[in-house]
C-alpha cells in the first residue's frame, strides 16, 4: 500500500482528515500536498508576548504556501490549528520530539535558557532568531537583524535609541518586511456570554492591572476612579478589568466610582469580555495584546519601555508621564511618575479617538 508520509495532512499515527473525510488512501487521495518546508517556531513567552507574534505567520504562509509550522510554546491555546499545522506545549516528550525531529528553518524568538539550548541543538537546516555561546548565555545566531534585537536587550543605551516596533524587528529577523499584518486569534476563543452592557452607549473597558513584575507601571487607583467618573458623566459605559490580582481594586473601584465589575475570569471569558468593548484603556499588559488582537481602539500607558517597541495599527495612542524619570525597565518607580500621567489628558484622548 501506497503511504504519502511525505503530505501535509499525513500524521502517522491516527487518520488524516481526507481519510476520515471522504475514506481514501494515500494512492487514491486529490487532497496530496507535499511538505516543501518544514518550519519549527520557537516562542514560549508569555501569552501577550505569543500572541504578539503570530503576524509572522501571515507572512510565512504567504511566502511558503506548502511548509508546515510547528509552534512550541508554554500557552498553545492561544495559537490558531488554521494558521499552525502542529501547536505543542512545552512536555518532555515534545522536547524530545523537536530534538531528534529534522527541520528546514528553526526560528528561535525567545532568549530564555530552554529557548537558546534548543535552538542549538535542534537539527535545521537554517536557523534565524537566538541560539546559545559557549557559557551558556543567549546570543544572536549573526544576522545584522539578530545582532539588533540582541544588543537592544543587553544595553539600556540601545534600547532607548531603538526606532523599530517588535513586528519590524521578528520580521527583519525571518528575512521579511512587515507591512502591517495583524495579531491572529483563535475564534473559538471569544466563546458566547451574555454580559449585561449596554451597547447603546459606548463602551469603554478600563484595564487596570500590570502583572506583578514591573509594578512601575501601576496607574494609580483613584486615578482610575476619577476617570470612571468623567466617563460616565459623559453617557459612556464603563467596565472593569483585570485578574485575580486586581479584585479587590476593581470591586473598591466599582463601588466608588459606578463602573460595572463582572469579575475576573479565565482566559477565554476574558477575551470574550474584552471584544464587548470599543475601546481599552491599559498600561503595558497581556490585555493589551488581546485588544490589539481584537482590532479594538486603545489608550496605552507606558513608561519603563521604549514607545517605539509598540505597534498600535493606527488604532490607539501611547500616554507617557509628563514627568522625566529614570525608571527605564525598573521593577518599581522611586517617584511614582505613572502619578503624573493626569486622567483628565486621559479622558481626553479617549473621547478624541471615539469620534
């Protein structure tokens, strides 16, 4: 019997779909399609920093309309099966997988220890992106563009004069240009609630958490009540977002300022949540990227990274303390200069972009 393990929809341990579709083999299929290249993403990150990346593969299927891709990374449920022809999680026997896998292009994103170790040691053919020195320490496989994503990680000086976005830097990296490829979300990830919003009236959706790492960021909380206030005075609705971290800032939030708070929930009815709403105000957050994802208009706060890092797609506007402050990149501000970031300058650019 005739087996095309060479096909794209050929698995090898369980019915490829045109089996199970229609019950042909491999000599009798029109379905054959050939694997001209096999590509393996590395990008482990976080699911903002995964998400933020996925504009990459708009290009590579437009370039390599045959490959197949196979994405690792710590949060698959991310990632889209229609972009992706193997989304795997990051499992010893997946690791192992990769490693004693064969592959034509290895692009390595991440700069963490697992990240730069596989990169090395992976068998592929060409290899794009971070891979691993002789101490261990993360480095650039020798393009011009990886020498640039590396060095404005290792030098505050370089990251500060940094003009490039992120999708400009990934793409450089993979030998393309972007030319403003959106985010890709998996659809069956906004699932189906009926959340009591009134969308008669505008939406706005205040985000106002920023993870416990760099609590630099942090908004201050009456701050977030004044702006609630002014928002609703202005005839819009408005609602509270964040995770179990800010549950308690939101329901004091709510109390005092009016603001609707559903509460915080998992992954998909956050998402869910976050496409009800026309606009998003949120400082540098996962949040952030799923708004992007959802092509919603955002208000962005931001003051320990490099502006220029951020792709809004012509849909949002970057909001930076009026005060100087040397916090690039700290963990926690000594001046707390999120504090001169005044709501009512906030207010008005979110009236400005909801007309």
């Amino acid at each position: 019997m005739k087996v095309n393990n060479s096909c794209i929809h050929f698995r090898g341990d369980v019915p490829c779909i045109p089996h199970k579709r229609d019950g042909v083999h491999c000599n009798g299929c029109l379905d054959f399609k050939p694997v001209e290249k096999r590509i393996l993403i590395i990008k482990l990150g976080a699911i903002g920093d995964v998400i933020r990346t996925t504009p990459i593969l708009i290009k590579l299927r437009k370039e390599l309309k045959n490959a197949e891709i196979t994405w690792l990374t710590y949060t698959p449920e991310v990632l889209s099966s229609e972009w992706i022809d193997n989304i795997i999680d990051v499992t010893i026997e997946n690791i192992e997988w990769v490693k004693n896998n064969r592959f034509d292009w290895l692009i390595n994103l991440d700069k963490d220890r697992l990240a730069i170790s596989l990169a090395k040691s992976i068998n592929a053919v060409k290899k794009s992106g971070f891979t691993m020195d002789e101490f261990g320490r993360c480095a650039p496989f020798g393009t011009s563009a990886e020498e640039h994503k590396w060095s404005t990680g290792i030098w505050d000086d370089e990251n500060k004069s940094n003009t490039k976005n992120y999708m400009d830097e990934i793409f450089e990296i993979c030998g393309y240009r972007f030319e403003g490829e959106e985010y890709i979300l998996r659809d069956d990830l906004y699932g189906s609630v009926d959340w009591p919003i009134d969308h008669k009236k505008k939406v706005v959706g205040l985000n106002t958490g920023c993870g416990g790492r760099w609590v630099s960021r942090l908004w201050p909380e009456e701050y977030w009540i004044e702006l609630a206030k002014m928002l609703k005075d202005e005839g819009i609705e408005v609602i509270l977002l964040g995770g179990e971290q800010e549950d308690g800032k939101n329901k004091e939030i709510s109390k005092k300022s009016g603001a609707k708070y559903f509460g915080h929930f998992d992954l998909k009815k956050f998402i869910n949540l976050v496409n009800n709403v026309d606009l998003m105000v949120t400082a540098v957050t996962m949040a952030m990227h799923v708004a992007i994802g959802l092509k919603k208009k955002l208000v962005l706060f931001n003051n320990i990274f490099n502006r220029n890092e951020f792709y809004l797609y012509s849909r949002g506007v970057i909001l930076e303390p009026e005060m100087e402050c040397g916090c690039f990149y700290s963990p926690q501000c000594p001046n707390q200069c999120m504090r001169s970031l005044d709501p009512d300058r906030v207010f008005k650019h979110v009236l400005k972009l909801l007309k």
